[in-house]
C-alpha cells in the first residue's frame, strides 16, 4: 500500500474513533458541558489534559524549532512543563475547592465585581482564539502535505469533526476524545523517535540516545553537531546564542503564562476533589513530560539529519522529501553559485524571510523565487522550521506506516487543542457573558442552548482564520502567554493566597499588566518589527519574554493600590478561608 | 486558646510550597540557565551538565515536586482531618 493509502486509512481510522466517543459521551447538563459532570478519573484527566495542552505547535512545531535554535530551544522545553509545577501547587487545588465552572467564575466571585469578571474574560478569549488560529494552521499543513488535499477543504473537515464533538459532548465529549487523542498522538510522536534512535546510535530510548556514541564511530552525537553546526558557520548546538537574562525572562513568561492559561486551568474543575486535582496535575505532567522529554532528541537527529542528506547533493539527486516540500512552498532552494548542487550554512537564502515562488523553474528544475538573493552568505537553503516533525521519518527513510502515523498524530494535537480551547470560548460567553452578566435570569436549559450556539460560532470563526491565516499567528503568540503571565496568574494567586487583596489592587494591577505587556509587544511586532532586536529591547528583554516583568508590575500595582481601599467584605473572606481548607 | 488546626494546616501548607519552589526554582532557572555556562563544564556520557538539565533534568525534576507535593498534602490533610474530629469530640 502506498504512504497515501495508509494515511487516509490512519486519519479515516482515528476520526471514526473520535466521533464514536462523541456519541456515547452526550452532554445531559450544563455541569456535563463546562465541567464533564466533575466525574473525570484523574488518570484520565491528566490525558485530556496533556492532550488539550499538546497543540500543533507542540506536537509539529516544537523539536523543529529546537532543531535550528539548539540550546536556547530549551526555553520552550523549561516554560512548558514547569509552569505546571505552579499550577499543581498554587492554583489547581484551591480552583476546584472554589467549586466553579470557569476561571472568570473565581475572579469575579473572588474580587466581588463584574468588572473583575469583564476583564478576565476579555484576556480569556482572546488569548484563547489567538491559540485557535494557531491549530488551524497545524491542520491545514497536515492535510495539504500527506493528504493532497487543499488547505481550504482540510480545514473544513477538521472544523465539522471539532463541531461535532465540541457541540455535542461539550467538555465531557472533549475530554474522552482527547484521552483517544492522547494515545494516538504520543504514539504517533515516540515510535519515530525511536525508530530513529536505534539508527543513529543504536540506543532505543531517545531520551538516551541523543546523549549516546553515533553507531559507526566513538563520537558522541552532540559532538558531532557541534562540530558541524560550527562549521557551516552557526553556533555550537549545545551553547545559547540570547543572552542570560532574556532566556531567564522567556521561560519565565512561559512558565507563568502556561500556570495563568484558562483552558489548562478549567481542566481541573472537571474531577471529583481537591485529592484529585492535585494528582491529575501530576498525571497531566507525566504525560506531557514523556513527549516534551523525546522533542529535544528528535530536534537533535534531525538537524544532523537533515545536514547529512542534502549537504552537498547535486539538485538533480535530492532526496524525494526535499521536492516534495518544496512542492508545497515550505522549502526553497536559491542555487547562488549556479552549480547544481545543495549547499546549506548559516545566513538566509534569500532577502525576505519568506519565499515568493514564481511560475518558473531554475536549470537544474527547482522553483524559482522573486526574492532578491541575499549574496552575504553562501547558504542556498530556505526551510520552514514547522515541517522538521512532519518531514524527519521521511528524512530518516522509515517506513510508510510511520509517515501515516505521524500525520494521524499531528491531527489529533491540533484537533485536541482546538476543542479545549473553543469550550473554554464558548463557556466563557454563556456562563460569564449571559448566565452571570447580562441575562441572570436564563434557564439551565437556555444556558447550555447559548453554550452549544457559542461553541458552534467559535468554531466558525476558527475555521476562517485557518482559511484566510492572518498574517499575524506567529507574533501573537507572545501576546497569549505574556497576556496570561501579566494579566490572569497574579489575579488568581493574589486571590488566594492574600486576605487583604481587594477587587481596586486586584483591577488596577491586571490593568497595568495588561496595558505594560501589550504596548511592549504591539511595538516591536507591528509599530516597529525592524528595531525588534536585542540593541533596542529595554534592558535585552524580548517581547516574548516581556509578560514576566508584566507580571511583577501586576504584582506591585495592585499590592501598593490595595493599601488605600478596605479589606474585601466578609463573605469573601469566608470564601478564601473555605477554599484554603483541604 | 490554643493553635486553630485550620490555622496550623495552613502553615505547613505554605512550609511545603515554599521548600519544592525552592527547588524548582534551582533546577530550572539556576541549573538550566543561570549556572548552566559553568555545569557545561561537567560531562556525564554525551551531555554537557547544563545542556542536560535545560532540556531534560529540569523536566523530570517538575514531574517528581508534583507527586511529592501530592504526598505530603495527602499527609497533611489526613492530619488535619483527625485533629478536626478530636476536637469536636471534646467539645
């Protein structure tokens, strides 16, 4: 059977999967569609949850990334995981004491205010959809590279999967479909990993492998790609190119963002206690921390991959991958020397960042480009960092079952994300906007009404941006977590651990946040990208790393302001006594 | 009066999350890129020291502080459980 055939049996197999779960697992109630009915077991909602937290960019994007970056890779690695550690023991437990439904719920119970409420759920969708558009992209990929079928139509049959289930089940659909997702995405992610682990090194753990003697000479792996990388003009893999304090900034603006996101925290609303929570966080992280753990040697085979199998090839022989990505725009190879064959180092191809192909072929039969060469440099390679995952069991030449497998797993993260996150949109307007908000006097049976119409219009909206991608997905990705860090997190800890924070320091610091963070971002991604380097960044801090001094600035407003107004009235009190209780 | 089990279970509570932040904190920010230029002096196999925990130590070091956070809470609150019942006991 061909790759082709295989992956449409894959993808056939586990969408088929996906709905039969949907089916059996129908929402009844309004507890059923935002909260599972708090019966989650907390093995599986550490699944649900690892799966819900695993998106594209993980699943697709992540060990690419790091592949290029080498060491300051690690910033993904560190600020995705540990800002679980915080969640589990800062925020988790007390959340699912509070008992509620969503994130707004405690913010606006806790500082005794509508306001409060309003904020919070403005950061909450947008951070939300800025995320949802990201999937949508991962899926369109998927489906235009394996399945040959046009972004457009790709992204309408994932939307009508995510609507089903989404709309149907609502967080109790979402989460025993993300528990099948889990399975198939981690399998999907590890078993190339290990296939390439044995042949690189021999080793069948990844985790060890990439640490390990290549498997025809005594040279350590990493040795060798420090050796390379150098040599073709980039730095050592294992040194860090940014500066300490912006990588320190990085993964704390991850970390804390990841802790303050509302769809990995409305997760833990959906068990049965407070025992629960807490381990499910612990069982979530497993579960993240086995593909997260395998992502920095699957980085690592495939830049020493990807340099073996092209480096220095006439176009003419170029392995099959390589046209076939170019075929899709995603690898363009700018011949500067005119001699027919592949040379890559450190430099741009070309001057743009992105290729503009032309409806011509060079001598040797590559797709032209109009980009002005960029003659600085003698490397001839443009390649997008996202395809790595997706191209390396190619790269690596493993069997056609493998290559289906991975396109079936790129799926299930992006479709899993997807959903979580358009529950935690669509909860956010029926339950905060309408329930609690503007129209108190609806229905339980009106409220779950509004909350499937919600669900099915954000999946609407989801799918026009991953039909017409705005241009922007990539830099507001800061926006999401700086948002989360500066805006949401401190609120939520404040509210918790401090008696005397009333709803004036609480306002007044996520206001400060919120207003510091984005115009820091909003500057140097669109009023002025082309200062957006480390000379002009306010003591070397990036806008990817700026939301953890956000935070501090939360921190600090609100503590100061909360001096002048009085202590929140007595039943607040009462509520933050009750949820410190075990 | 004497010390409110409420108050007291609280107490620890923070004693706890104070000391696996700590540890937290260390292995990622101080392992992983504070002092990771001078671990890289140390090898273990094929991994420079601070190379290994930014990309895979500090991971496993995370998973770890959660399950023993899970089993000192678990502890605490058995604990406090009974302090509670001895004390509406007496009253």
């Amino acid at each position: 059977m061909s790759t082709q055939e295989l992956t449409y049996i894959f993808v056939g197999l586990s969408f088929a999967l996906y709905i039969a779960i949907a089916i059996w697992s129908r929402a009844k109630s309004t507890s059923d569609f935002y909260v599972a009915g708090k019966g989650v077991h907390p093995i599986a909602n550490g699944m649900a949850t690892a799966a819900d937290w695993m998106s594209a960019a993980s699943f697709i994007s992540m060990a690419g990334l790091i592949a290029f970056m080498g060491k300051d890779g690690s910033v993904y690695l560190m600020g995705w995981t540990g800002g679980y550690v915080l969640l589990a023991l800062l925020l988790a437990p007390y959340l699912r004491k509070f008992g509620q439904f969503t994130v707004p719920d405690f913010i606006g119970t806790r500082y005794y205010s509508k306001a409060a409420r309003l904020v919070a759920v403005v950061c909450l969708i947008f951070v939300s959809f800025t995320y949802v558009a990201g999937q949508m992209r991962g899926v369109g990929i998927v489906f235009s590279r394996f399945l040959e079928v046009d972004i457009n139509s790709g992204v309408i049959i994932g939307m009508g999967i995510v609507f089903f289930y989404a709309v149907l089940g609502g967080m109790k659909g979402i989460t025993y479909t993300q528990v099948a997702q889990y399975c198939v995405l981690i399998f999907a992610y590890l078993v190339p990993a290990i296939f390439i682990s044995i042949l690189m090194t021999g080793n069948p753990i990844p985790q060890l492998g990439f640490g390990d003697t290549l498997v025809d000479s005594s040279t350590y792996l990493l040795d060798k790609l420090d050796k390379v990388t150098t040599e073709l003009g980039f730095l050592a893999y294992t040194e860090n190119s940014k500066s300490t304090i912006d990588v320190f900034c990085i993964t704390a603006a991850l970390m804390f963002g990841t802790a303050g996101l509302p769809h990995v925290i409305v997760r833990f609303f959906t068990v049965p206690s407070v025992r629960d929570a807490r381990k499910s966080a612990g069982y979530a992280l497993v579960f993240i921390a086995l593909l997260y753990t395998t992502a920095p040697a699957v980085g690592a085979f495939a830049r020493m991959n990807f340099i073996d199998s092209i480096q220095d090839q006439q176009y003419s022989n170029a392995p099959a991958w390589f046209k076939n990505w170019e075929s899709i725009g995603l690898i363009a190879w700018n011949d500067k020397n005119a001699d027919g064959v592949i040379h890559y180092s450190a430099g741009n191809a070309f001057e743009d960042k992105r290729p503009q192909f032309i409806d011509k072929a060079g001598d040797s039969g590559q797709r032209l480009t109009s980009n002005p060469a960029d003659n600085s440099n003698k490397n001839e390679i443009y390649i997008d960092k996202d395809i790595m995952v997706l191209a390396n069991p190619e790269i690596a030449k493993l069997p056609g079952w493998v290559i289906a497998l991975v396109a079936a797993g790129g799926l299930a993260a992006a479709l899993s994300t997807a959903a979580g996150l358009l529950l935690v949109i669509s909860s956010s307007i029926s339950h905060d906007l309408l329930k609690k908000t503007f129209k108190p006097n609806i229905s339980e049976k009106q409220e779950l009404f509004y909350a499937r119409c919600a669900a099915a219009v954000a999946i609407i909206i989801a799918g026009l941006f991953g039909i017409y991608p705005p241009g922007f997905v990539a830099q507001v990705v800061a926006f999401a977590f700086g948002l989360a860090a500066a805006t949401i997190f401190p609120a939520l800890l404040l509210g918790i651990f401090s008696k005397s924070m009333n709803k004036e320091g609480a306002i007044a610091g996520m206001i400060s946040g919120l207003i510091f963070t984005s115009s820091y971002i909003i500057y140097f991604k669109f009023i002025n990208p082309v200062s957006d380097n480390a000379t002009y960044w306010v003591g070397g801090i990036s806008p990817e790393g700026i939301g953890f001094i956000g935070m501090l600035i939360n921190f600090i407003v609100a503590i100061f302001i909360s001096r002048f107004y009085p202590n929140p009235p007595q039943e607040v009190s009462k509520m933050i006594e009750m949820i410190r209780r075990p | 009066m004497k010390n409110n089990p409420s108050q007291s279970y609280w107490k620890s509570n923070i004693r706890i999350l104070v000391a696996l932040l700590a540890i937290w904190f260390v292995a990622s920010f101080g392992f992983g890129i504070l002092w990771s230029d001078a671990l890289d002096e140390i090898r273990i196999g094929g991994f420079k020291l601070g190379f290994w925990f930014a990309q895979q130590g500090s991971i496993y070091i995370f998973v770890l502080l959660i399950f023993v956070y899970v089993f000192l809470m678990n502890r605490l609150d058995k604990k406090y459980h009974k302090e509670m019942s001895a004390d509406s006991e007496e009253q």
